[in-house]
C-alpha cells in the first residue's frame, strides 16, 4: 500500500526522510536602493520612494523649451548657453557616451547634423532628437532678396509665388525658410479665396500653423513679421506684441491683450503709426488690414464708428477675426450714452462670458455697463 494509506503507528516510524523545520520563517524585509531604509512590505517601500526620493525626469532645454520625443529641427546656430540639461548624470549622443558638461558646446558647434540624444539618471532616461539643418547667411539673404523682388510687384498669387520658389533654388541650405514664408503665403490666397488657388478656405490655417512652425527657428525680421500676424491672427495677442516689429501691430496686439485682462481699450494713437510699405501690405491679409484699420482709433474715435465696427462683426462668420472684431465693437458700444448702444454691448459681452480666454474681459466690461 502506499504511504499515506499506511496506520497511525506505522506513519510515525522512521523512514530516513529529514526532519522538517517548522519554526516561523523570518519576515521578509525591503531595502530602499537609494538610502538602505527597509520596509516591511512593498506598498511601505513604495510610498517611501514616492515621497523621499521624487524621480525626476531627465530634460534637455533648447532656447528655453522643453524637448520631447519628436525630432526639433534647428536652422539658426545655438550658442551653448541655448542648450540646458536638467537631471541626467549620462549623456549618449548617437549611442557615444559624452560628458552632460560637454553637451552645450558639442551641439554648438553643429550646422548639418541629426542627432539622437539619450539622458538619463538613477531611475530615468529621456529620448529626443535634433535635426540641424543650419542655413548659410547668404542662402537667407538671398530668399529674402527674392521676397522683395515679389514685393514690389504688389501682387500676390499662384503665379507669384511659383516665380518666388524659382528664384529661391539656388539657395538650398536656406529651403526651410523659403518652405515657411510660402506656406503663409500660400495660406494668405486661401484665406482671401483669390483665384486659381486650389485651396479651400479652411486650409488657411494649417498653412499658417505650418509658417509657424517652419519659421520659429529663424530670429530674422521677415520670420517675426510673418510669426507675428499668425499669432495675432489666432488671438495669441502676447505672442504678436513680442514678435512684432514697432508700429500698428505691436501697438494693437497690447491693446487686445490689456482688454482680455479686464482694462479698457487703450490704444496710443501716436505711437502706433505703422512702418508702411509693399512688404507689410503683402504680408498682411485683407480681413488683418482692416481690423487693424479700425483698431488704430482712440476711444472717443471709436464711438463715431459704431455702425461701421457692427457691419465689420456682422461680416465676420465664427473665425478668429469674430473675437477682435467683437472686442472693439463693444468697447464703442459701451462708451456711448444712450440706452440702445449699451444693451448691445451687454448682449455682446454675456456672449463671450462662458469662454475661458474672455471671461475676465466680459466680466469687467458688464461691471462697467452697470454705471451710467
């Protein structure tokens, strides 16, 4: 018979097997790894680690801006104080291991490179890339030689544009710069609906994004110029104050910021006379211009323009341009004496209450309704 089936009195005789230890086991114990404490189960060690040692993600600063995973094109030197590295203790560019000191000056010093970066320290590691594709000086000088070539003519269209392209392939290190302005611009005959575009209206604005996008890295007037109507466009009124060069998109760009932050209009008319010229004009879209028109006007200027300001916001549709237009429409409205003008301004005002970008600007201008 088998064991188990054996009598009482013949289980307990010995079978030469070992005798079993049946004291109570000691209590597992967790050591923390990175100050040696320990724990009594896994959930303390957690809680531990959480609260006495944070981990920190490794981070690589270019110009001031957080890196991710997705590749950064650079088309401007960097100096080595452009580039910030925050809590890596290793550094591997291209798989080679370099110094975190000497990362600044090594990026520095690249002009037609790409670049896989890996940082890491005790428990984490960051993955980017860079993509140099840094332009000759006389590569930019000469796409900006051909813009003004355009510029001249005052005309812009299909046909203008092609001639731009043409006259911008000899200038190969600076084809991102060329790619941006024609991206805005091409956005520009979108927006317009100017003939023969091939463009529906609605893709203006991943042409402006992509402008945006392809001429962020270049710190030069014609990319400012162009980043700052895009932004101003798009309501980023502090991002167009910044890029904008002095004069009336500068000065109205403030003026809708202070709005958006409660203060009334406020426009400094003898300030804000624009440079002017065949550049800024092709620049400039139609709907920008005249917006920027009837921004360059005082208050009390404001009022008599109340019919004109209400035609504009009639024509406006639900796109970006709707937001500046109704700002300035009911500031007049508001600044004026009778009873009919300010119920419109309180109409306008509780439309944009419920929005987060104007709540502040609607709150204030109903507080201000509230006093004759």
């Amino acid at each position: 018979m088998g064991f188990w089936h054996t009598g009482y009195e013949e289980f307990h005789e010995p079978t030469g097997l070992p005798e079993f230890d049946y004291r109570q086991p000691q209590q597992v114990r967790y050591a923390c790894e990175h100050c040696g404490l320990h724990f009594g189960d896994v959930e303390e060690l957690r809680r531990h680690r959480f609260e006495q040692h944070p981990l920190r993600q490794p981070a690589l600063l270019i110009r001031g801006r957080t890196r991710d995973s997705m590749p950064l094109v650079i088309s401007t030197p960097l100096l080595p104080s452009d580039v910030v590295i925050e809590d890596a203790s290793k550094c591997f560019v291209n798989g080679a291991s370099v110094a975190p000191s000497a990362l600044p000056q090594l990026l520095a010093a690249m002009s037609r490179h790409f670049v896989e970066l890996t940082l890491q320290n005790e428990g984490a590691s960051t993955h980017c890339a860079l993509d140099f594709q840094i332009a000759a000086e006389a590569d930019l000088a000469g796409v900006e030689a051909a813009f003004l070539r355009l510029a001249r003519d005052r005309t812009l269209g299909i046909e203008a544009i092609a001639r731009f392209i043409e006259d911008c392939r000899a200038f190969k290190t600076a084809r991102l710069y060329c790619d941006g302005i024609c991206h805005y611009l091409y956005g520009v005959l979108a927006k317009e609906q100017a003939p023969d575009t091939g463009l529906h209206q609605g893709q203006y604005k991943e042409r402006y994004l992509r402008a945006q996008d392809e001429l962020s890295g270049f710190d030069r007037p014609l990319a400012n110029s162009i980043r700052s109507l895009v932004a101003f466009h798009f309501n980023h009124f502090e991002d167009a104050a910044t890029l904008a060069a002095e004069g009336g998109l500068r000065h109205a760009a403030r003026a809708f910021e202070g709005l958006l932050k409660g203060l009334p209009w406020h426009f400094e008319l003898d300030r804000s006379a624009a440079t002017g010229g065949a550049v800024e004009d092709l620049l400039t879209d139609q709907d920008t211009l005249e917006i920027l028109a009837d921004a360059s006007h005082g208050l009390l200027e404001l009022t008599t323009r109340t019919d004109v300001l209400q035609s504009h916001l009639r024509r406006a549709g639900m796109g970006y341009d709707r937001l500046k237009r109704a700002l300035l429409t009911c500031e007049a409205l508001a600044a004026c004496q009778d009873t009919g003008s300010r119920v419109a301004a309180r109409r306008l005002a509780r439309e944009y209450l419920p929005q987060a970008a104007t709540r502040v600007w609607a709150e204030a201008m109903l507080e201000r309704l509230k006093t004759p």
